[in-house]
C-alpha cells in the first residue's frame, strides 16, 4: 500500500491566499540564508582539518559576519550562531599555535 499524503488545500480567503505566497518567499529566503550559514561553517572547519592556518583565518572572518547576519534575522538562535563562533575561533587558533 502506497500512502499518499492529503492534498492541500488552497485557502478561500485572499488573506490566507496572500499569506501562502508571503510564506513562500519567506521559506526560500530563510532555506537560502540556512545554507550559506552551514557552508560558511563547513568551509572553516575543511581549512583546519587541511591545516591551512592562513585559508582558516580568512574563512573564518567571512564566516562571522555570515553567521552575525544569520542569527540577527531570527534563522539561528543567537546562542547556537555565538557557540559556532567560538568552537571555530578555538580550532582556529589551536590550528595557529600549533603551527607556530
């Protein structure tokens, strides 16, 4: 047995026909934002496990203001996007001293 989800049905009103479309934009907008987060974080840590010290440090001052931008639009927690920070900026200078 195939299940097959129920279909949606399309709102009667034109607030919630206008609320559809507003969500919509709004979805793709916050998915886009979610994922130049998750590879501005990738992107850092793929530098330090390469143990590039000079590529990390670039990275990671673009990763920053990505995740800075991010969490003040609501998408992340701030708490979660300063934890992120912190973890990298650790691994960053761990990386850095242990170059040194």
């Amino acid at each position: 047995m195939a299940s097959t989800k129920p279909k949606k049905k399309n709102p009667r009103l034109a607030s919630g026909r206008k609320r559809v479309r507003q969500d919509t934009k709004l979805n793709a907008a916050n998915t886009s934002l979610r994922s130049k987060y998750r590879t501005a974080v990738k992107n850092v840590e793929k530098a330090v496990l390469a143990g590039d010290k000079t590529k990390a440090a670039e990275l990671f001052a673009k990763m920053q203001s990505v995740v800075d931008n991010v969490a003040d639009k609501g998408i992340f927690h701030k708490n979660k996007a300063s934890r992120d920070k912190s973890r990298l900026s650790a691994k960053v200078k761990a990386l850095a001293l242990a170059a040194a």
